[in-house]
C-alpha cells in the first residue's frame, strides 16, 4: 500500500477510547493514518478520510464522514464510523462486521433460514452476535421462548448500544439472556440445552485469536452435544469465491457429527465478498433447502422464500469441490 505515515499502530492500551473523532487528549485526526487493530501492515487502514478494507490482496474502500467511536479492549479493537453511503459500520479489528445498509440481509439469512426448517425452536443459543441484529431477528419468531447470547467482548455490547441502536434494538427482548464469556467454554458446560445454536463471529484470520478454538473438530463435537435431539447448528463462513478451502474443510469436519450438512450464500454490498453459511442438523430428515412454514414478511426486508431456495445455489466449480462433503 506504498508508503504510509503510521500514527496508530498495533492495540495499544485497553483504556484508550475515542469517541465521536476525539480521544481524552484532544489529538486523534480521523482524517490522518492508522492501522485497524491488530493488523499488519499491508492490511486495513484509514487515510485522508477513506477506510481501506484489506484482504487477500483486494481492498474495499468506505468514505468515512465521522469516526464515532474506537477503543482496544482486552480482547480486540472496536470501531465504529458513519460513512457516506452504507451508513454507520462495525469493524473489529479492521474486519467490517455490518453495515446499516444492508446489514439486515446477513442478520435476517444467519437467524430465519435455520429457523423456518426447524420444527419447533424454542431455546436459540447466539456464540458472538453483540451488535444486536440476530437477536432482533430471532424476536420475531413467537415459537422462540428463550434466547441465550454468549459475547466475549461486553464493549462491542456497549458500542452498539449507543451508537447502532437499529441492531442493538434486540437487547431489548424480554426473551434475552446475555451471557460475558467465551463461547467455547460456554457451549462446553451446556448439553442437550439448546434447538438451535447459531456461530456469529468474526472470520478467522491470521490476526484474530479470538475465533481459533471455534474453528475446530472439537468445539464441532461439543455443538452436537449441546444442541437437542433434533438441534441445528449454522455458522457464516466465507464464500466460495474468497475461500473454498476453508469452507470444504469446515463442512467436512461437521459431515463427522450432524446427520445433515449444506451450504448457502448471499449477498451483502458492503462486503467485499458474498457471504457464505454452513447449515448443520442433527434430524436426518431435515432438508434446509425447502422451508417448512412461510414467515410474515411484512417484518422483513431481504429474506422471504424464494431467497431461501435460491441461497443454496452454489456455482459449478464449487458444487464439484463441495459434492463430497456436503450432507444431505
């Protein structure tokens, strides 16, 4: 990326926190250069007002109008900034989460699909998720009698309280219980507890530690484990496109334990990428490509039924690299 006048680089301390462009001290520019998170130089970055979402060598840029909120917690770097065209954005450490925009086609696609070819979800288990959206999205569904969120990070919670509250709305849900801690240990201590047990996390990345341990045979053999009888188990994951490897190798370690594993995709413009699910179960039965009830889609804005068919339609290339993994 040339040369670049890094200001900001690396964690930092965990107290460091800036709010609306400012810090404490009155010296942090938006509009000047720094590294997002814990990323090596070469990944995403600001400069002269434009975030750089680096990956794989491509980059997908944002014109940035205001930085809201930054700070390094414990765990990672949390921002959040208002852009020009996809409204305000949560990143963690320079991994983009979710978008105003259109962040409801991945919230809506990760929570409803699952959801309309389960028969009867009533306990929802959410690893990850602290902006909110999922747990907006498993709301509308008046069978769910109990919604359980396990975040790691309680300020990813708190930024998007009060800076992203079309999300964060979903902690509102008299349904909710909301659980600090790791999602590993969490779903660890809990067997045959839950109907539905839906991944929210970030991607796996060379700089991300958070997720290592969730990208595992074991923590697969411990989802089964705590799901129910009939349980469901869905995780994004990459595209077909940006990483087919990864997704062959995570669907071939769930084909070890669910009766039933698929693959769908769908598109959100404010990723540089298609956005990419596995879906698991444990009900031999279960056919995730053909919904079992409509849902109200007076209360949706991207999911309906001929979304959830079309999502599993993968291209050939990948079709022939997947056909030995998937279950169906």
């Amino acid at each position: 990326m040339g040369n670049i006048d890094v200001l900001d680089e690396g964690r930092g301390s965990e107290e460091s926190t800036i709010v609306n462009g400012r810090d404490a001290n009155q010296s942090f520019h938006w509009q000047a250069t720094f590294i997002i998170g814990k990323m090596e130089t070469g990944r995403s970055f600001m400069k002269d007002g434009w975030y750089y979402d680096v990956w794989d060598g491509q980059v997908y840029c944002h014109k940035v109008e205001e930085v809201l909120f930054r700070k390094t917690t414990k765990y990672q770097e949390v921002l959040i900034f208002k852009s020009k065209n996809s409204g305000k954005l949560l990143v963690l450490d320079g991994d983009v989460q979710c978008a105003e925009k259109d962040e409801f086609g991945y919230q809506e696609m990760i929570a409803h699909v699952p959801m309309a070819c389960h028969p009867n979800p009533k306990k929802v288990l959410i690893v990850g998720g602290g902006d909110g959206g999922v747990i907006r999205e498993l709301s509308k569904h008046p069978e769910v009698e109990q919604i359980t969120l396990c975040e790691i990070d309680e300020e990813v919670i708190r930024a998007c309280k009060e800076f992203m509250p079309s999300m964060a709305k979903g902690f509102s849900s008299s349904k909710l219980t909301v659980h600090i801690g790791d999602g590993f240990q969490f779903v660890k201590q809990h067997q045959q507890a839950f109907d539905l047990i839906i991944n929210d996390i970030p991607d796996r990345t060379g700089a991300n530690d958070l997720t290592s341990q969730i990208y595992s045979r074991e923590y697969f053999g411990l989802l089964k484990a705590a799901l129910k009888p009939n349980g469901m188990f869905i995780s994004q994951e990459p595209s077909v496109w940006n990483d087919l490897k990864c997704v062959h190798t995570v669907m071939e370690m769930c084909s070890e334990f669910f009766s039933v594993v698929d693959y769908n995709m769908c598109m959100i413009p404010s990723f540089p990428d298609m956005q990419g699910f596995v879906m698991c179960s444990l009900d031999r039965n279960t056919n995730f490509r053909e919904p079992l009830r409509k849902l109200d889609a007076s209360d949706l804005k991207y999911y309906n039924s001929g979304i959830h068919r079309a999502s599993f339609a993968v291209p050939e290339f990948a079709r022939k690299e997947l056909q030995g993994v998937y279950k169906l």
